[in-house]
C-alpha cells in the first residue's frame, strides 16, 4: 500500500477538484526571480539583485518573457518552481543529468496546497527537461499546477525523495513523456486538466491513477499497463480516456474503481482504433457509473459489467464483446454516426438494456449480436444499416414513442437482421411504417405485431429477402409492397 492509501483515505482526494480551481503558493521562505542575464540556475548572477540561487525552502520566480534559457549545472533544491502570465517558452535543462529536487507539498488533500510547479501563463509552453525528484514528505502530495490554456511539458524523469510520492496534476494541460519511477497514485483534477501521456509508465509505478474531471489523453505506440482506473471526484463528475493522436491500441485490464460518492461517467474518446477496456465496469458505493463513447475511433468493451447507469455511443465504433458489456438495465442512447459490433470470437447476447435512437444505427457484423428483450424505441424515422456476416437480432419490441405522423423504419445493407419483439404504433395519430432496402439484405420479421398497438403502416419490400415467422409478423392491416420481383423475395 502507498503512502497515501496508509495515511489518508482515497475519497479525500475529492478536495483536490475544489483546490485545483484556486492554488495560491503558501507563504515560503525567500522568493528569487530569475534575471534573464544569465544561464546558470546555480549561479548568483543569474537571479535579480544577485542575491543568489533559491535554497531549499525558497521559490523560484518567472517573472518576464524568456531572453536567458535556464540550466541546472549542478543539482538543486528549492521549494516551487513558479512561471507568471508572461513567462512563457522557458526550456529548463540541465547538465550531466543534474536534478531539481521539489519540496513543496500539502498536507491532506483537503488542506491549502501550495504547487511544486505553478504556471501561470494562459498561453505558450513552458518546459522542463531537467530530472525532477518529488521531494513531499511522508504522507504529503506534490502537485502540478499549469494555468487553463497553457502547456506544461515535463519531459525530464520524476524520481521521488521519500517512498510513495503521490502527485497530482491540473488544472490545465500537461505533457509528461518520461520514464518516470514515483511510486505512489496520480490524481487528474480540475475540469480543465488534460494529460498528455506517451507511456503510462510517465504516470509512476504507482497501482492506480484516479480521474476526478480530467482527461487523460493516451498519445503511445500502443501498450497494456497494469495501472487500475479510479474515479475518485465528486458527484456528477466524468473522467475521460482519450487516445487521440495515439499510434497504437491501448488495453485497459483493470477493474474500474470508484471511490468518490455519487454518480460519476466514465467516458472514452478518441480517433485511434483497437481500444479496449477488459475490465469490470462497477457502480460505486453510492451511485451508479455510465459509460459514453465518443470520436471518431473504437473502443471496446469487454468485462463482466455490472454498473447501472446508461451507455452513450456518439460518433464511432463501440465493440460490445461480452454478454454484460452494457452493464445491468441502463438505456442505451445511439447519437450520431454510431456503429455497434462484437468482435469476440463468439456470438453475445447482451442484457435487457433499452436501446433509444436517437439517430441511426450501424451495425458491422463481425459476429452474433443479440440486444437481448429491452424495448428499442425511436420517435423519428431511423434507419438501421446492417453489414458483414453476423446477424443483428433485436429480441425485444421496437416501439415508435412519436404522438403524430408517419415514421417509417429502413432497414438496409448487405448484412442479416431478425426482429423477434414487437413493433408497435406511435401513440395519438402517429403511425410506423417498415422498409426493407438491399438486394443482400435478410430480415426476418419473428415477433407478433398485430392486435392493439401494433404497427399499421406499409410494410415495403424495396429489394432482399424478408422471412415471416409469425402469423402477426405484418401488424395490423399493413400494406405489403413488392417494388421489384427480380430482386427482392419473401419466405414464410
């Protein structure tokens, strides 16, 4: 166990999402600013008044534009490194491996925290290339604090002064690509806080990283770290996994952690494809968990699922490789351009989740995908688009929830879709009508659609093959078209 998990619990790290809106230094013991005249940190020349290079429990100010580019020619402690709203495009470097050693920490979680690394800049970049050691004492956190809007890039290793070292990053973006070797947890706070990563293992050797609002966004080769996920921040709250810009497939195999109370959303985004998260996806103690997809990538899931929140899918792939994939009883909402899949190597039948469409449906056909009995329902015309070699079956009905008009239902592609609900009228005046539209395409229609409530438009064989396994399975009093004899065919 780290130092943290033994000196404090984790739900108190939720104090850090209030901190990370407001971090001011704690009084500290001199305050040095860099002169720009100079490019040795060590040397007294190089610091205003030249009064000398900070000691230990001082800090080191940025006051001004870059003219002079710092260097470590020797190693160094100091309590903070701080850059102000004009300080920016600073690369601090070092020579022959020399360190900066970082002593100031908080406390607790929840006590006024003082930023080993504070920027103030809300624009440029600022760098460090130096090694850093996370000099915190026992029980004690050290912080990165960049300013919403401009760039921190530690490319320099993060050792640690005492064993456990926990750090914590926000508000703003961060960029951390070393081989780092802290060996505590690291906390993304602030909704604003975004983390750049190459390799997880610029995240420490610690077990778990906790994701209050932040984002952390995977940039690597690809790779399957061992680090749990743990959303730790406060009720409402979303913690994001993004691999935009990745090179390489990301395979999360943890179990989910929540340790913060109340609800929370664990969502994945992102334009690379290959993504995975194999492990199980839990409620917390006091609220559910919800899942949403976004970007253009895919992700997937695969775990023994249980939590109960909903399931978003906007824009993308989302591979739903396990018969609890989607959880126990959330609705699941289709957005825009969403496609479904699984791409186990067997068929899934997934659990009663209601489906709403809210947009169309693709579906990619790589295997078997039943929905289970959960009712699908729209309340506009959608289209359902089926491919590849699997079969698509909604097993349970498939309800219009619209009070006016016609809205007609298009099922299309080369692939093969079985309906074994019911499909049902819209309440007031609104009426649903069925087409079936490729000359590839199977649909067989299983389910019992006549009597009160079910579906009274047309049903429209345009092109393909449509199986009628039920006496009912054309509604009530619903008009069966044929557009083209050569290319379409029914089969009871």
């Amino acid at each position: 166990m780290n130092t943290f998990s033994a000196g404090m619990k984790r739900s108190h790290i939720l104090g850090l999402a209030a901190l990370a809106c407001a971090l001011v230094p704690s009084a500290q013991a001199a305050i040095r600013m860099w002169g720009n005249t100079g490019t040795d940190f060590n040397a007294a020349a190089s610091w205003t008044n030249a009064y000398g290079p900070p000691l230990a429990a001082d800090s080191a100010y940025f006051t001004n534009a870059v003219v002079a580019q710092p260097n470590l020619s020797a190693p160094i402690a100091i309590s903070q490194l701080r850059f102000f709203a004009n300080a920016f495009g600073y690369d601090l470097t070092s020579t022959g491996g020399a360190t900066l050693s970082l002593n100031s920490a908080t406390l607790s979680p929840t006590a006024a925290s003082s930023a080993c690394i504070y920027t103030q800049n809300a624009s440029g970049t600022n760098t460090i290339d130096a090694p850093i050691v996370l000099n915190a004492g026992a029980g004690k956190i050290n912080q990165f604090n960049p300013a919403s809007g401009g760039l921190l890039v530690v490319n320099g290793t993060l050792s640690e002064g005492n064993p456990g070292t926990v750090l914590s990053l926000g508000t703003g973006q961060i960029k951390l690509t070393g081989n780092n070797a802290y060996s505590g947890e690291t906390f993304l706070i602030g909704s604003a806080c975004s983390v750049t990563i190459t390799n997880f293992n610029a995240l420490g050797t610690g077990s778990m990283l906790g994701l209050g609002t932040g984002k952390l966004n995977y940039q690597g080769a690809g790779e399957t770290p061992v680090k749990a996920i743990d959303l730790y921040g406060a009720t409402g709250t979303a913690g994001t996994i993004d691999t935009t810009g990745a090179g390489g497939a990301l395979i999360l195999t943890n179990d989910l952690q929540v340790s913060g109370a109340g609800t929370h959303t664990l969502a994945f985004t992102g334009d690379s494809i290959g993504n995975e998260f194999r492990g199980k996806i839990i409620d917390g103690g006091s609220g559910a968990t919800s899942v949403t997809k976004s970007g253009a990538g895919a992700w997937t899931i695969a775990g023994a699922n249980t939590f109960t929140g909903a399931t978003t899918i906007n824009l993308g792939l989302l591979n739903l490789n396990s018969n609890n994939a989607l959880g126990i009883g959330g609705q699941v909402e289709i957005h825009v351009a969403s496609t479904i899949d699984n791409t186990s190597a067997n068929p899934v039948t997934l659990g009663n989740n209601p489906f709403l469409l809210t947009d169309d449906l693709t579906y990619a056909g790589t295997r078997d995908l039943k929905l289970g009995t959960g009712t699908v329902s729209f309340a506009t015309g959608r289209t359902i688009t089926a491919n590849g070699a699997g079969i698509l079956t909604i097993g349970g009905n498939f309800t219009n929830t619209a009070t006016t008009a016609l809205r007609t239902m298009i099922v299309n592609g080369p692939g093969r879709v079985v309906f074994n609900g019911r499909i049902t009228t819209g309440a007031g005046t609104s009426t649903t009508a069925l087409t079936i539209n490729n000359a590839t395409l199977v649909v067989t229609l299983g389910g019992d659609s006549s009597g009160a409530g079910g579906y009274t438009g047309a049903t429209t064989l345009s092109a393909g093959t449509i199986n009628v396994n039920n006496n009912g399975a054309f509604g009530n009093n619903s008009v069966v078209g044929v557009h083209d004899r050569f290319l379409t065919r029914m089969q009871v």
